[in-house]
C-alpha cells in the first residue's frame, strides 16, 4: 500500500495517467482504469483534470461496441518544448512535443555563431527554434555543465565562466515570458537513462561520467537524488590526496578527483596506446565506484566516458570486487551512446511546467495564464 500526502498520490496519480495517455493515446477513461490498476472514478477525475489543464484533448469516440461510445484521449501535441543540450562547444537543439517526439535537431556551435558571448548565442538559438513552432511554447529547457542551485544560480562551471554565480533560469525566464528550466547535463542524462533503460529493474542507480569532466548522478527508490542546492553526484569534489594543502583544494570549479582524472585523460590522448596510462585511469575510476557505491549501495552503477567499451567491464568488475561483499557487489555496465539527457530533460521540464501550475492554481501554458 502506498502510504503519502494526498496532494503527493493525486500527483503521482496524474503522472501515471498523462504517461499512459501520452504512450497509448487515444485511449478512453475505462481502458486507463483496467491497464492503470486505478479506479474508474480516480481515473475520471485525474483525466477531466488534465483536460482542463490543456494537457491532453478529446479526439471523438470508440468505434467498437453497440451503445454509447467511450470519449477518448490523446496528447495536446500543439504544446512544444525547445530544449538545449550542452555539448562541448555548443548546444544540440531540439523543438519537441509534449509526448517526447523530436520535430527539429539541430546542433550549434559558439565559435561559428559570432555571438559577442554565451548568451547571446543561447537566444539566438531560442530563437531559431521559435520560429519553427506551429502551436504554443510550452517550456524552454536548458542543460549545463555546472551546479544549478534550487534557486536557479549556477556554480561551479568552467566551461561557461560568464555564467558563474549567475541566474540563468530567472533571465530566461524574463525574456520568454514561458516556464523555463536550467539543469545540471549530468543529472538529466542520469535521469534519461534510468527511465529509458532501466527503470522497472533497479530502484538505485549511479551514473558516472568522464568525458571532459567528471561527474555523477544518483537514483535512489527510482527518484534522482539532488541533495543540499542540487549538489548531490559531485563526485569531482572526493578527496584521494593525502595531502590537504591549497594545491589540492578546487580550483575554476573542479575538484581533486577531478583533476586527477583529467590530468590522465589528457596523458592518454597524447599516448593512446600506453596500457599503463590506461590502467591508471580505469583505476581512478575504480576509486569513485567504490566511494560513491559504499555511500549509496546501488544496484547498478552505470559508466560512461572516453576510451570506455565493453572490453574494459571485466577489468573495472574485477578491481571493485574485493571491497563490496559479494551481496551488495553493484552490476556494471558502460554506456557507449550519447542522447540520454534529452529525455531526461524533456520529462523534468514536464514536471516541473505541472507543478508550477499546481501551486499557481491556475493553468500556465505558452506564456498564457487561465484562471
């Protein structure tokens, strides 16, 4: 028995019946009671809820049957998500619908764009994408290489430094006049991967990230952890020096794990046959599993990053080995394809556009507000 909040069960009420409305639409409000578990009368509320709110549409009525035909349901698809994915110099550019389903990708780079800075570029990308939506702007996503605080400053973000302790959201915000999001890159594509790969299977996931820099995400009871201001996962931060002086403390936003890794990374790009350099990393690597996995104790830790494959997974299982016990030895598995962060992005901004219309009391869509 699930035991919360009310208002806590209506929402997760409503995420169970938008998704199966999202997945199997059109669908009626009886087909939603027998493939939810949930009664006829909780599932009429939940969908004259999500009506009202602009979420989904009627789309006629079943074609079976003798009698009066069931009304059924699908997604308001005119509702769009314009999402921006950090990707090294750049951002990949997405114009989505309300269910996930791409419509335009498009990739952006800084340095062929002209802008005089970061966000200058970045609006004009909105833009760009703007002017290619038929129906209303739901959303603007973004993801970033950095910590974003629960109050929407980001910290901590070398790759952007004119972003450093800055709103981004709240800018954005001002300018769109359109519900806006800003997530740390890491975290979204923990969450994409959970929920597209595994979700069902596990309950507690790390995700661990080396690619450029190093960073981590945690899953715990299939939810993602975000800590004290969303700091939670910043595995770069771990301290393996003995050595506690100034030069071992963060500099320009990363840590002493961190810089470790990179330091070897950038070694191995200009020797990429020595097998000792190699070793050297996976270690490191080995390391962080064991710090983050005898804190969280996941069932699955997931690793992504450069010079990663399959051939490598026996090594790194065999270096972990001896300090678990073998019941709570977490599987391994290296993720070798990019695109996770786009679907964990588009659910959270989701989310995030529901529940700002919950506590508003009222319906925020495309920058229109209804009572």
């Amino acid at each position: 028995m699930l035991v919360g909040k009310p208002q806590l069960l209506k929402n997760l009420n409503s995420d169970i019946v938008r998704d199966l409305i999202y997945r199997e639409g059109p669908i009626s409000k009886p087909e939603i009671a027998e493939q939810t578990a949930l009664s006829l009368p909780t599932v009429k509320k939940r969908v004259d809820l999500l009506l009202r709110e602009g979420w989904i549409r009627e789309t006629g009525r079943s074609g079976e049957g003798v009698g009066r035909k069931a009304i059924m349901y699908e997604a308001d698809r005119s509702h769009n998500m314009i999402l921006l994915l950090y990707d090294r110099d750049g951002f990949i550019a997405s114009l989505v619908d309300i269910t996930g389903m791409i419509h335009h990708k498009e990739r952006y780079v800084y340095a062929e764009s002209g802008a005089r800075g970061y966000m200058e570029f970045l609006c004009a990308c909105i833009e760009k994408l703007m002017k290619k939506v038929s129906g209303t702007v739901l959303s603007i996503g973004v993801t970033v290489p950095g910590v974003v605080r629960s109050s929407g400053m980001i910290k901590h973000i070398p790759e952007i430094p004119e972003w450093e302790k800055y709103n981004l959201q709240e800018e954005l915000q001002k300018r769109y006049g359109v519900d806006v999001l800003v997530e740390n890159d890491i975290r979204m594509m923990t969450l994409g991967y959970y929920e597209s790969r595994i979700r069902g299977q596990y309950s507690d996931m790390v995700y661990i990230f080396a690619d450029g820099a190093l960073s981590a995400g945690i899953i715990i009871n299939g939810r993602l952890h975000r800590g004290l201001e969303n700091f939670a996962g910043e595995l770069g931060f771990l301290i393996f020096h003995e050595n506690l002086s100034s030069k071992n403390q963060p500099v320009d936003g990363r840590g002493d794990f961190e810089t470790s890794v990179m330091e070897v990374l950038e070694q191995i790009e200009k020797d990429k046959e020595n097998k000792e350099l190699l070793e050297r990393y996976y270690d490191l690597l080995v390391k962080g599993i064991v710090s983050v996995g005898c804190v969280t104790a996941p069932e699955i830790v997931v690793i992504q990053g450069n010079h990663l494959d399959d051939t490598v997974l026996e090594y790194i299982t065999e270096r972990i080995r001896p300090y678990f016990p073998k019941d709570v030895l977490p599987e391994l598995r290296i993720n070798t394809e990019y695109g996770c962060d786009a679907q964990g992005l588009i659910q959270e901004c989701v989310r995030h556009s529901i529940e700002k219309s919950a506590k508003l009391g009222r319906i925020t869509i495309g920058g229109k507000t209804d009572s």
